[in-house]
C-alpha cells in the first residue's frame, strides 16, 4: 500500500497584479493544463519529424496548421463529448456550464470525434486523402493521452477501484476510511494509451502500410487498453453500468474496437487486390509485347516455305 504523493494541483501563480485602480489575479497554473501543452508540443514535434519521411502526406510548412485544427477539434470535441456522455442532465440545467472549461471535465471520445471531423475539414482544404492524413495523426496521439492522463494522478481525478494490491494508493480527495487504498488507474492508463501505444503505432507506421492500416490498429489499442482499465478504475459516479456490467467507458469503445477491425481488414483486402491488379496487368503487357516477336518467326516461316515450293 502506497501514500499518494499529494501534489499540489496548482504548478505555480503569477501575480497578484495592479491595474487600472484594480487588482488582478493571482493567476494559477495547473498542471492539467501544463499536460495539455506537453502533449499538443509532443505531437508538434512528432508532426514534425514524420513529415520528413518519404510520401509523407503532410509537408513541414504545414504542421502548423495541422496542430491548430486537431487541437480546435480535442478541446471543442472533448468538452462537448464530456458534457453529452457525462453530465448532459447537468448542461440542461445550466446551458453555460459547457463554457466553464476551467472547472474540469474532458471527454476523450468526444475528443476524438472532434478530431475526426476538423482531419476532414483540414484533409479537404490541402487535398489529401482522409485515411491517409489520419494515419499520419495516429502516431501523434499516444504522447499526448499520455501527458493527460498524467495530469489526471496529479490532480487526483479518476482513481481506481478499492484494492489490496500492493501498488494500491491512498487517494486522500477520494475521502474513504483509513487504510482504504486505490488501483493508480490514471498510471495504467498511461501506460497503455500512451506509451505502449506510442511504441507499438511508432514501430508500425515506421514501414509503409495499406491506408487506413495504421488508424484501425489505434483504434483498436485504444479500445483494447481503455476496456481493460475500466476493470480497475472507480465507475463515473451518477451513471449506472450498462446490463449492470459495462462502464460508460467501455460501451462508448466497443464501436471503435468493430470499425478499427474493419479499417485494418478491408485496408489489407483492397491492399491485396491492387497486387493482384498490378501483377496481371503486368502478364497482360508481357503476353502484348511478346506478340509481334511471335508473328515475325511465323511470317519467317511461311516465307522460307514458299521458296522451296518455287
């Protein structure tokens, strides 16, 4: 059993300030939001660096574009996704609450919805096919739920399920008895979606792969690791388990987890049947060309044939 560390939410505030006859501030700096620059920065430089690569379908002169429309769509989206998935009774009741960003709450499939829809909008505008820009942004994403997940143990959001083992922390936000301690879901979480998502999604695209390959196999990590952590992290409290089994976590991955099978399998057939394209129309061209070298020694032939009976 482990003490959590007990960090101050709060990375550091600038001010008090005096202006206009009016005090403003302290301005606090959390580090949730330290997360989420870390992880915009991680997948600008990864943008970066990929975009360097033979038929990258993104060039370095617009990775800067392509961070402003995928952060546009994680912000908007998540906020929006937490607000319907979540806490939608909540924003009936105060429409104005889904603008209060700075009090928490961020939906990572809401997120990914939101970056799925400005991908098209940005794949649209430099005129690249959708599948094979979000295989480009797939290796990005890893980092930076990675770094979120991070601020999430930092700011003692979405701990674990009470257990014994002995890893379990005591979380003291969750105001359980003495001695009760916590599965560090946040670390799993980590652990899974980012880093070993990172390396397996890193090594994978390193090779080129049929469209479409690189986004189904994210989104069936995804759904796998986030499925698997549901086990062991505290359900959101308010919302009842689906057939008194599933998290909302895990009913909201089961469609990604069917389309990521999907995009990998149908991107492998279409993959195979363009080879098989290729290759017989390369014996169509041999059986042409070899055509007029055929006629010559039959017309030589018949040519030899003719003297003689002369």
């Amino acid at each position: 059993m482990l003490q959590y560390p007990n960090f101050d939410p709060v990375a550091f505030q600038v001010g008090p300030f005096s202006a206009f006859e009016k005090v403003i501030g302290p301005l606090q700096v959390h580090w949730y939001g330290i997360m989420y620059i870390l992880a915009f920065l991680s997948a600008w430089l990864l943008a970066l660096y990929r975009s360097g690569k033979p038929h990258s379908p993104v060039v370095k002169a617009e990775i800067e574009n392509l961070i402003t429309y995928g952060a546009f769509g994680v912000i908007l989206g998540g906020r929006i996704g937490y607000v319907i998935f979540y806490n939608f009774e909540r924003w009936m009741s105060d429409p104005l609450w889904l603008f209060k960003i700075w009090e928490g709450g961020m939906s990572f499939h809401g997120g990914l919805v939101g970056v799925l829809i400005a991908m098209y909008i940005y794949s649209t505008r430099i005129r690249v096919p959708y599948f094979a820009l979000m295989d480009f942004v797939a290796p990005l994403v890893p980092l930076g739920l990675g770094f979120g997940r991070l601020g999430n143990f930092i700011g003692q959001e979405l701990w674990g399920r009470v257990s014994d083992v002995p890893w379990a922390m005591i979380f003291p936000k969750a105001e359980d008895p003495a001695g009760v301690a916590r599965h560090p879901s946040q670390l799993y979480q980590a652990t899974l979606e980012g880093l070993v998502m990172f390396v397996v999604l890193f090594w994978y695209s390193a090779k080129p792969r049929p469209r479409g390959a690189v986004s189904g196999l994210f989104l069936v990590l995804y759904a796998s690791f986030r499925s698997i952590v549901e086990n062991f992290r505290e359900p959101d409290i308010g919302i009842d388990l689906v057939m008194g089994i599933f998290t909302r976590g895990q009913l909201l991955s089961a469609p990604m987890f069917i389309f990521g099978v999907y995009l990998l399998a149908s991107s492998y057939y279409v993959e195979r049947k363009k080879i098989k394209r290729s290759s017989q129309q390369a014996n169509e061209v041999k059986e042409k060309s070899a055509l007029p070298s055929d006629l010559e020694t039959s017309s030589a032939q018949k040519g030899e044939g003719t003297s003689t009976t002369q």
